[in-house]
C-alpha cells in the first residue's frame, strides 16, 4: 500500500481534480444525455416493406385454407407503436373470410398506460352493441 488511502495503491492521475456537484431536491444527479437521431442505415430497413408486401400477396393462395367467419365480431389491435391503419391488410382479410373485423380505434397503440384497460372495454362494449343491434 502506498498509503494513499486507495484500495491497491491506486492513485488518482495528477491535474485530474473532481469538485463535488450540488445536487437540489428533485433533480438528477448526472445530466440526462441528449437523444440523438437514429443511424442512417436503419432507413434503409425500411424499404423492406415493398417485398412483404409483395410476399403477402404471393401468399393469398394459401389464406383461402382459413376457417370461415360468420360475421363474428373481430376487434384487431395494432402492433406496439402502430395504428389502425397498419392492420388494414388483416382487417380487409378477415373481412373477405366472412368476420366483421373492426379496428381498435384507439389512436396509436403506445403499450400499458393508465386508463387503457378501460378504453379498451368500453370499445368492446360498443362492438358488443353494434352486433346485437345489426
């Protein structure tokens, strides 16, 4: 031990000096970084999305072995960060098997947030009037 008062002589670089920061009720003690945008070639991903739809298509053949609707109330949800219109091509599917596929309606689905067990109850309940009314 060098006597340095560090564990295994370790010493603190010289013209190296740490000051101490006050730190006030309620704020951070280190600043929170900047976010900075995304790299470029994850835009490139993007373009992904001309083949599935393409494959999607190609694939149409095999749906026609899915189970037939009779007018059964489907309500489908997006995908995390998503809205209904990213699920217009199941809808538009399940509508052309016989099912009265129906969107969420909730705006862009952003996960568990308080209240949305609620919203969502009620939008089954409106489907749920809808189907015996029609």
């Amino acid at each position: 031990m060098t006597g340095s008062g560090r564990r295994g002589g370790q010493r603190r670089p010289t013209g190296v000096v740490r000051r101490a920061t006050p730190v006030h009720a309620g704020a951070s003690p280190r600043p929170r970084p900047e976010p900075f945008p995304p790299p470029l070639w994850l835009f490139a991903l993007e373009g992904r999305a001309v083949f599935e739809w393409g494959a999607w298509w190609l694939s149409r053949p095999w749906f026609s072995h899915a189970p037939k609707g009779a007018s059964h109330p489907v309500l489908v949800l997006p995908g995390m960060l998503a809205g209904d219109g990213s699920t217009w091509p199941l809808r538009r599917f399940l509508q052309e098997l016989g099912y009265a596929a129906l969107p969420w309606g909730l705006g862009v689905n952003r996960g568990p947030r308080p209240g949305l067990t609620e919203r969502l109850l009620e939008r089954l309940q409106q489907v749920a009037k809808a189907m015996v009314n029609a």
